[in-house]
C-alpha cells in the first residue's frame, strides 16, 4: 500500500483518488475550495469508457445516470429540421458524476481549504505545503486541480491556456417551462443550430434532485460564439459594477446587460425553440474556452492528469471521459510496477499522445464550426452538409480513432 496525494476535488480527482483507494492505497485528496463544488458545469456526454471508469471506482452504473436520447437534429432560424441522424446515447451532468464519486470517497480522505503554496520531491517522496500552514508528504502525487493548474505552474510553468478566440453561453432551463413546441421538436434530441460562424447544441439533462422523469428534466445548451480578445472578451469578463474577472467570471456576477444582449441576439439568429431556451434559462453563465496542451505529463513523482494535462475545446465532448481514461490507465501502472517513477512514466507514454490527439480534434472541431458558413452560400443544400457533418463528428466516441491516430481527419 502505498500513500499518495491528489491535488484536486473535482471529477477528475475525484476518479483517481476513488480507483486508487479501492486498489488499496492510502490515498488523501486536497481540495482549495469549501464546501460543495455541486453547481459547477452543466452537461456532459457519457461515452462507454466513462462507465468503465465509474465501475472502476466503485459506482454502479444504470439508468439513472442520465437521461437517453436516439437521435440528433439540426434546426434552421425558423426552427424546422434541417436534417437529422440516429445517435443512441446517455446525456448526464457535472452534478450526478460528483455527487456519485464524492459520495463514494471517505469524508476523511477529502481535505478541503488545501490551497497548494508549494511542491517539491526527492528520490523517495513528494511533499505539498499549503497556505494554511499544513504540509502532506506521499510516495506519488497526482495532480488534478484544473486548468489553472497550481502544480502544473510549479513543474512545468511554460504550459499555459490559450484562448481560442471564442466563448461559450452555458446554462440549463426546466423542461415544465418550456412550450409545447419546443418540447416537441427539440427536447428530446441532441440538438444543433448553425448561424455563420456560431454553433448551438444541447441535450436534455436530469433536473433538480437528479430527476430523470419526464416533466422533471432541464435542457442543458451550449452557445459558441467569437468574442475578440483584447476587447469583446474583456467587456464579456466585466460585471455590472466594473470588476474584471481575467480568469473566468463566476457564473452569478455575468452582467444582466450581457445576458440581455445574448437573448436579443438569439431571437434574430437562432431556431425559436432555442430562443424560448434562452429566454426562460434563469442564470446563464459564461465560458472561455481554451486549449491546454502538454508536452510533458510526468515529472518524477509527480503526474498531471484531467485539465491539469490537456483542454480540449468542449465540442470533443469527451473531457470528463478522458480524465476516467487516464485515472484508470495511472492505477494499472501502479499496480503493474508499483508506486514509482516508472509507473508514471508508463502512464505517460500510454497517455500523452492520446491527450494531444484530443486537443488537436477538439481544435479541429472548432476550426470547421468557426468556418463553416463564412465562405459560399448559405443556400439549403449547403446548410444541410453542415448539419450533417456537425451531426456526425461533435461529441462521438473517438476512442477507436484515437487508437488509430486518426482523431484529425486526414485532409486537415
């Protein structure tokens, strides 16, 4: 058995340090924050890997992990189908996984408050102070703590966030407040929007209590629109009373003159049932989106791991997926060569190329939404190859091309 450190309390930590745990490690988890982390995120697209890693941890997985859908659509600006494919799968949310792994890792292993100050290691062990004074020492840590990573800054510095030139309105609206039509043509379904250069895409969640029952349920959407950096971004980052937020603006200080804005906006460009979404959505909130891309995961006794390592642009729609991934692949190695370096670095050689083939098709998928539209016409028949390439290539299983190292289609 052997003690090991997880810097980070959010899924991804949340992962390794329950899959290690039922390896037998002693294992402590430091989180900066206090208190439920429940609230943060939105939606999420499970993947078959993503119920293997649930298993691993310890979660029995089965239907009310989230809600089922059959099929995508893709709706013009006068809300009628512009094309539409058959696509089973389980839309869940940030909630129900951390409610599920949180619950299932012992109180007394997750520390909270623990904000990182400084990391250092020797040829035995690691050792972590904390601005509260304390300090831990394990024989391997394993850092999960975002991407404004603290031990990723100490031990690889270089590695920094990328804007990506856009941003992303994110919120969830009640299914009972939503009209007829919409529930008709659209809650039921991944569903897609394509003004020029924009992309509109959600899904029907579980609602208040992890409610998956029928008239209980929320949507959950994702809005992709340019924001320039040195201006729309800064102006988007501001809330109403002046105070800017360079890192991300918390979901409850966005400017009401923003949202109100955004829903105008939606009105004039996008299919009505997202508009009547947007409309009835409470709180919408904002996110940045970045690319995070590594090209060293290990050092020495250290591994990072989730958005610590790699940020894919959501469209991917794999990023909580991934982080199971790379928690179960951390285990194996362990388990095979012990608590050493040599478990980390085998990690690091199963894992590293994959994470850069996640960003580099993330990248990919944000290039064609950024494109698609800005050149030739926007007649009915181009709309429809955009809906159908959209459709057929946004948050899917990409494990076999990942495997094949073919996450990028060959003529990008």
């Amino acid at each position: 058995m052997a003690k090991i450190l997880v810097i980070g309390g959010s899924l991804g930590g949340l992962f390794a340090a329950n899959i290690l745990l039922r390896e037998g490690h002693d294992v402590t988890l430091l989180e900066k924050a206090i208190g439920s982390l429940d609230g943060r995120g939105a939606g999420i697209v499970t993947h078959d890997a993503l119920a293997d890693a649930l298993s691993e941890a310890g979660i029995q997985v089965d239907n009310s992990l989230g809600v089922a859908v059959s099929k995508r659509v893709t709706l013009g600006i006068d809300g009628e189908n512009l094309g539409e494919m058959q696509l089973p799968q389980i839309l869940t949310s940030w909630s129900r996984l951390y409610h599920l792994l949180k619950e299932n890792f012992p109180n007394e292993r997750y520390l909270q408050g623990k904000n990182v100050k400084v990391v250092t290691q020797d040829s035995n062990s690691v050792q972590v102070s904390c601005e509260d004074g304390s300090t831990y020492q394990a024989e391997l840590l394993i850092a999960s703590d975002g991407i404004r990573s603290t031990v990723r800054s100490q031990v690889a510095p270089n590695i920094q966030p990328k804007y990506a030139g856009y941003i992303a309105w994110r919120g969830v609206c009640d299914e009972s407040n939503l009209s007829n039509y919409t529930l008709e043509t659209l809650f039921n379904y991944f569903g897609f929007c394509l003004p020029n250069g924009e992309q509109m895409l959600g899904y029907p969640v579980a609602g208040p209590g992890n409610d998956t029952r029928p008239g209980k349920r929320r949507y959950n959407f994702v809005w992709y629109r340019p924001a320039s950096e040195e201006d729309e971004l800064v102006k988007l980052l501001t809330d109403a009373d002046g105070h800017y937020y360079p890192t991300g603006i918390p979901p409850l200080k966005v400017s009401w003159k923003h949202i109100a804005e955004m829903r105008t906006v939606a009105r004039d460009i996008l299919a009505p049932q997202y508009a009547e979404i947007l409309e009835k959505t409470p709180s919408p909130f904002l996110q940045t989106i970045y690319d995070v891309c590594s090209e060293q995961i290990v050092f020495g006794r250290i591994a990072l791991m989730g958005d610590a390592a790699f940020v894919g642009r959501p469209h991917v729609g794999m990023g909580v997926t991934k982080a199971g991934d790379e928690a179960m692949a951390i285990a194996r190695h362990i388990a095979t060569l012990g608590p050493t370096p040599e478990a980390l670095e085998a990690y690091s050689k199963e894992r590293l190329k994959l994470g850069q083939q996640v960003v580099a098709r993330a990248q990919y998928l944000g290039r064609y939404m950024q494109a698609q539209g800005s050149k030739g016409s926007r007649d009915s028949n181009s709309l429809r190859r955009n809906a159908d390439t959209v459709m057929a290539e946004t948050a899917i299983d990409i494990s076999t091309l990942l495997v094949a190292g073919k996450a990028v289609p060959e003529s990008h």
